[in-house]
C-alpha cells in the first residue's frame, strides 16, 4: 500500500505567487482532509471532504485558499495569492469512513512563501 | 479557550522512565479519543484510540480517559529513545477531529 502521496514534498516560493498542493488518498478512503501545522497554532483542519463533497470548510483561513477534489483519488488545496504568513508544513490525511479515529497521514508539503 | 488543551512541553525524560502525557477539553460531546505520534519531519501516525472512560492497554503504552474529568492521558512505561517524538491527542467531533497542541517528548539514553 503506496500510503497518501503528497506533492510537492517542499515549495518556496514569493510572496503573491500561486501555490498548489496536491494529495492522492489511499485507495477506496472515501474521506480526504487538509490540515495546516505551525508551532505557534498546531495542527489545524482547514477543510474535509466526504466523497468528494466538502463537508466543513470552516478552518479555511480566507479566500485565499481553495481546494478541490474532482475524484476520488486526487485533491488540490491552492493558495492564490500567497503571504509569507501561509509558512507552514501542510498535511493530506484519509480514511475510509468505518474506523473513527485512523486518519492516515501524509508526509506533508513544507511551504515557505518569502 | 482552545477545545483541546496540551503541553507544549518539551518533556525530557532519561531512559526507562515512566512518561504521563496529558490533555484537557471543553467539549462533553467528545467521544472517541486519540493519541497522535509524530516523528520529526513525518505526518501523524495513529498511536491508540479509545471510545470510553477508563484504560486501553497496548504493550508499553497506556491511555487513559476521564470523561467525568474531560480528562486524558497517555502513559509510556520503560521509555526508549525510539519514544522521542511529538504526541498528539485527538478528540472526534462529527467527521473530523479536533487536536491537542502536541508534547514534544525527549527520551534521553
């Protein structure tokens, strides 16, 4: 079993441009979840979707940050514009909707917006 | 006042000792409760979960939950370096969970 499979493992970028994110869930979870983590303010969940629908998008900071899930296998979280402030390791985490509380992880993508 | 309460610690403890990770939340509705490791530079990994209050027992780790107290704790006995990590407590809410700050935990040889 591949795991969740995020891309790309590491990104810097400057402040302003266009960020894009992507996780591939293991195969037939039907629940996908991002999560931000800093020091300051931990694990966040920015948002989840249950097959393929967003279900709770409330920790999206703002409108910056947007993200899709087209299909079952593939999701994007996009940040447009960029701030220094988005700096964070972000994490792509599934699960397959039985077990309540196995949520696997991902490596994360460590983002540095300069 | 977050819904999870951590430690941030760090914690640093010498070998073979006995470890107590613990968390506080504000939310009765909390049912299932998790514990979280996370190696440096690695995504979470499901540690132990428990549904009701009292002890789960796996091999050197315990964890412990106090519903009456919305109290929960992790305990590690004969802790080994292979311990250092950061432990993260979990709690379910609907379909996502909610996580504790995190303890960063230093097992020293």
């Amino acid at each position: 079993d591949a795991g969740v499979i995020q891309s790309p493992r590491h990104e810097v970028t400057e402040m302003g441009q266009e960020v894009t994110l992507r996780c591939k869930p293991i195969s037939g979870h039907n629940s996908l979840f991002w999560y931000r983590q800093t020091m300051m303010r931990g694990l966040e969940l920015l948002i989840y979707f249950n097959n393929n629908v967003p279900i709770d998008d409330s920790g999206m900071p703002e409108d910056r940050f947007s993200a899709k899930m087209p299909n079952a296998s593939f999701s994007t979280l996009k940040i447009q514009p960029s701030e220094p402030r988005d700096s964070a390791v972000y994490f792509c985490a599934s699960i397959n909707g039985i077990h309540p509380g196995t949520q696997y992880f991902g490596p994360g993508t460590r983002l540095l917006v300069l | 006042q977050k819904e999870v309460e951590q430690d941030p610690g760090p914690l640093s403890v010498p070998e073979g000792a006995i470890v107590s990770l613990n968390c506080t939340y504000s939310n009765s509705a909390f049912q299932y409760f998790m514990w979280y490791r996370q190696y440096s530079r690695k995504g979470p990994e499901l540690l132990m979960y428990t549904y009701s209050s009292g002890n789960k027992e796996d091999g050197r780790f315990t964890a412990q939950v106090d519903k009456s107290s919305k109290y929960i704790s992790l305990f590690i006995r004969d802790s080994q370096p292979s311990d250092s990590a950061t432990y993260l407590c979990a709690m379910r809410q609907g379909g996502k969970l909610i996580f504790g700050q995190g303890t960063e935990l230093s097992v020293k040889p």
